[in-house]
C-alpha cells in the first residue's frame, strides 16, 4: 500500500499537469456557470466517492487541484493511496466555498479516475500472479506527461516501477544489438564501459535461448526474456540458476490476466507489463454534495 505521499519529483510533475489542466478547464473567463448561478458567500462540503471495485490512487492530486484552485478549500482524505474500494467507499471530502468546489471537481476527478485505473488494474496483475515472488513490474508505455505519477500509481497498486526514462537505466533492446550484428555480448560490454554507466545494473533483452548464452556469459545483470513460451522461460530459470545466479530473468510478452500466474510459475524474478499504464480504464469515482 503506498504511503500517501509523493516524491518532490512527482509533486512537481503533479503541479505541472494540474496548472495545465485548470487552463484547459478555465480559459480565460472561468467557471461561468457556477460564477453566474452560485453566490460567492455559499460555502459546501462535498464526498469523493468509489462507484466500484478497484483501489484508489491519487489523493494527493487531488488534494493538490483543490488548494490550486482555491487556498480556502480543505481537502481531507479518508484512506491512503492503496487502498481497496467498494461500491460507496468515501476516499476523501472537500469543504469550503462551493464556486469552488465545482471549480475543482472535473480536474480533480480526472486525476482521480485516471491514475485509480491505474493501480486498480496493477493490483489485478499482481493478484494473479498468485503466490509467486515474482514482481510485476510497469514500462515506459506511459501517457506523455504523466508518466510518474502513473508509476506512483503502479506503486499504489502493488507493483514496481522499471526504470523511468531512458537516463536512469541500461535496458538493451533487439534494436540496439541489430545495430552490433547481434552481437550480445559487445553491447553489454559497450554499456558498461560507457562513462557515467559505472554502477548502473545492465539489462539486455533476448528473444532466443541463444542469446540468452551470451547474456549469461558476460553475466548480465538482468536478461529480458521477450515473447517466450513457459517451457522457454522455465529452460532459461534452470539456465541462469547453472551459470550466471546472480541474473535476474524478467519475462515480457503476452503478458495478460490470463497467463501472468503461469508465467510467474516458471521461476522468473520479474514480469513487465505495458498494460497497467497503456490500457488501464479509468475507476468510477464520483463527488457527491454533502451541503
């Protein structure tokens, strides 16, 4: 369960997308409808409530969207980030005046929605992944813009974030040995002499036992066994268990609900899935006036 809170680097990327979002939102007049139709002096309370199943992400998004909307809004949750809902569980109220509230209430909501899609779907891939030690970890397949507070999300939901960007970690793709001729083991040795590279982990993606080899001669911090049968990657645990241990073997690929307790079965240390970030559909999340 995630503590709520945001690193300073997810708080800026919050407070980016939120001053992006209200100009969306406000353009240059305002909320028209709520300035024309309710007095200034009215002052609100209103509930941020679960219409379904899932686990609530975001709080602190929210919480932000109110203050930046109006320093007179107080925003208070009910849970932590992480936390299982129900139909009707109250995540959070805000009080104080209504003009807005209502100012807040789509921004706040979209924020909301979006990112307990996230770890809602997250802790559905890590539910089935069963009783294995494997960890569900997310990609780089994120929404522009959003892409740490989707993995804050991620976290929200049980899993573990990869790398973040393509600067803070070493991940060698089959694009990347074609460019070597298929040379695994001169891109491995190429990354880790790079300057700057010096105590980053190395992780190399193959597609056949094959390469798998090289990886493991070279020991390659971690090995990315893409689109593998189970038989595959149960040969590849049993590989790496004889040559290289210290190998952390990450499965990827025809990663779903349905194959995901499998795959984890073969012994794997890690399984990356795109899906928790690029098709997670939005949690049904509601604000209810509370007068």
């Amino acid at each position: 369960m995630s503590s709520s809170s945001l690193t300073a680097a997810e708080a800026d990327a919050a407070d980016a997308l939120i001053r992006l979002a209200l100009a969306e939102d406000f353009g240059t007049t305002g909320d028209r409808t709520s300035l024309a139709t309710i007095p200034e002096a009215t002052r609100a309370r209103a509930a941020f409530v679960a219409r379904t199943t899932g686990v609530v992400a975001g709080l602190p998004v929210a919480d932000r969207v109110c203050r930046t909307v109006s320093a007179d809004l107080t925003f208070t949750p009910a849970v932590p980030d992480g936390t299982a809902t129900g139909r009707g569980t109250v995540l959070a109220t805000v009080s104080g005046p209504l003009q807005a509230i209502l100012a807040a209430e789509r921004t706040a909501l979209n924020f909301l929605q979006r990112l307990s899609g996230v770890a809602s779907l997250t802790r559905r891939f890590v539910d089935a992944a069963h009783s294995s030690t494997a960890k569900v970890l997310d990609t780089r397949k994120t929404t522009p813009g959003w892409r740490l507070l989707e993995k804050y999300a991620v976290r929200a939901g049980g899993g573990t974030n990869h790398r973040i960007g393509l600067y803070d970690g070493i991940l060698i793709k089959d694009n990347h040995i074609a460019g070597l001729n298929g040379d695994v083991r001169k891109s491995v040795e190429a990354a880790r002499t790079y300057p700057g590279n010096a105590g980053l982990p190395v992780e190399v993606e193959v597609d056949t036992l094959e390469q798998l080899e090289h990886a493991l001669a070279v020991k390659a911090d971690i090995v990315l066994l893409d689109n593998m049968s189970l038989d595959q990657l149960r040969a590849a645990v049993n590989r790496r268990n004889e040559v290289s241990p210290a190998t952390l073997l990450e499965a990827s690929g025809n990663v779903n609900l349905t194959t995901i307790r499998d795959i984890a079965a073969t012994g794997v240390d890690r399984i990356s899935v795109g899906a928790v970030t690029h098709s997670a559909p939005a949690l049904d999340i509601g604000l209810d006036y509370a007068a």
